[in-house]
C-alpha cells in the first residue's frame, strides 16, 4: 500500500504521534529538516509552512524516531505505523 499525499493521511499521520503521547505542533522557526523534537516534553514542532506532501514527507521520516509503543495506537494506526516503519528499514537496507 502506497500512502496518498491528501489531508486524510495527514490526519493519520497526526493520529499515531497523538495516540503515541506527543503533542504535535506546527510552528514557524528555522528548521533545516522541517522538523524539532523536544524530546523530554514528548512535543514535536513541525515547520507550519509545509505544503501537505511535505507534512507528509517529515512525517514519515519522523515518526520511526519516536518512542512509539505500537500497542498504544489503534488498529489503523498501528497498520500505518507498521507501513511507515518498514519502508524506513527497506530505504536503510537498500542505501
């Protein structure tokens, strides 16, 4: 399954690091890679001028280096996360 770039699978995206105790933020700052963790306060600050394929994008890039516990999330959630996080092992295994 190919994720769609469409506000749905933004809002999905959003779910799992939600459902995962974070809190997302979208904010204006300079962020060389779109994004910053605050890790000890479990907030993630995402650049608000991301179109949605780019929301999309640091998303997927960002959400395998959480601490996600994926017996937290929801079936779909989880079934997307489970898809996020192997597509991030095949591009490691493959580079």
């Amino acid at each position: 399954m190919k994720l769609k770039l469409t506000p749905s699978t933004l809002e999905k995206m959003e779910k799992i690091v939600d459902e995962a105790g974070y809190i997302l933020r979208y904010e204006r700052g300079t962020f060389q890679s779109g994004y910053c963790i605050l890790e000890s306060k479990k907030v993630v600050v995402l650049n608000k001028f991301l179109q949605i394929e780019g929301r999309i994008n640091t998303l997927i890039d960002l959400i395998p280096t959480l601490q996600i516990n994926p017996d937290q999330l929801t079936e779909e959630s989880r079934k997307i996360y489970e898809e996020v996080t192997a597509k991030t092992e095949f591009d490691s295994h493959a580079a």
